[in-house]
C-alpha cells in the first residue's frame, strides 16, 4: 500500500498501516505556542490505536515481539542548521543501534532508535520503537527497505 501526505511518501509492506498528519490550525491537533505546523507520520506492522501521541504513546503500550513502530516527527525549518540535523537524507539502519535506553519510555523487552536528519529542507526525527530487542536485526532489515522507497519533498 502506498500512503502519501504532507510531502512524505512511502510503500507500506503487506500487513503494515500507517498515517501521516500534520499538527496545526484546522488539523484537530493543536500547537503549543510559537510553534508552526509539522508533519508527524506513523508507520506500523500492528493495529494502530486511533489515539497516540506523536511520538507513539498509546500505541507502544500494545506492541508484542514482532511489532515494530516507525515515526517521522518533522521539526521547525531553522532546524536544518543545527548539527544535530547535519545527515542529508533518512539513514542506514543498524541493528546494533537498537537499545532500551534510548526509548522515550522505556517499556520491558522494549528497543528503540532515533535518528536526526534533513532533506528536502526539512529536518525530521525518524524513532523506531521493537517491541522486543530480540527482533533487532529483522526490524533493521525491514526499516531499511522502506526507508529506501521513502520519498519527502518539499513542504507543502
């Protein structure tokens, strides 16, 4: 399946689901103050709960061993020149990067990764969160695939 929104495009593998959405006036998803819109998607293998925060509170409480949640969190454009948004394009995935401690919450079993990028002009938090560690080196596979057919463009 093909999602595409907000200048973000991806190939969904068999089984997976996803949305992307952007926080801002009319969206239904407010903005704390001074901030613009940004565009949040998420991408993943098990049922989406229709509640959850941007970073994926709500749904990472469900995750099993298998599950495997993908998000791409934009930040402000100015972003694009600081350091910590110094690697052009999504990066390569390695399953060694997994680890609990770097969870937003950490959950038991639990792994995540987050990694800071830009493209397009745009600068983006990709996090990825397994619902078990020992799932690491599939789910670093996997990522990687899609992240290869992931397309952003401009904002629009």
């Amino acid at each position: 399946m093909r999602l595409a929104g907000h200048g973000i495009e991806i190939e969904l593998p068999p089984g997976w689901e996803g949305e992307v959405y952007s926080r801002g006036p009319g969206s239904g998803r407010t903005l704390a103050a001074g901030e613009t819109s940004r565009s949040v998607a998420h991408f993943a293998n098990f049922a989406l709960p229709a509640r959850r925060g941007d970073y994926g509170s709500g749904a990472v409480e469900l995750m099993r061993e298998g599950d495997m949640l993908m998000i791409l969190f934009e930040f402000e454009p100015a972003s694009t020149r600081r350091a910590l948004f110094r690697h052009k394009g999504p990066p390569e995935i390695r399953s060694e990067d997994f680890d609990a401690n770097r969870l937003q919450r950490t959950l038991p079993g639990q792994a995540g990764v987050q990694y800071f990028f830009q493209t397009a002009g745009r600068a983006f938090c990709l996090y990825l969160v397994l619902g078990a560690e020992s799932t690491r080196e599939n789910a670093a596979v996997v990522a990687n695939t899609m992240l290869r057919d992931l397309i952003i463009g401009a904002r629009p």
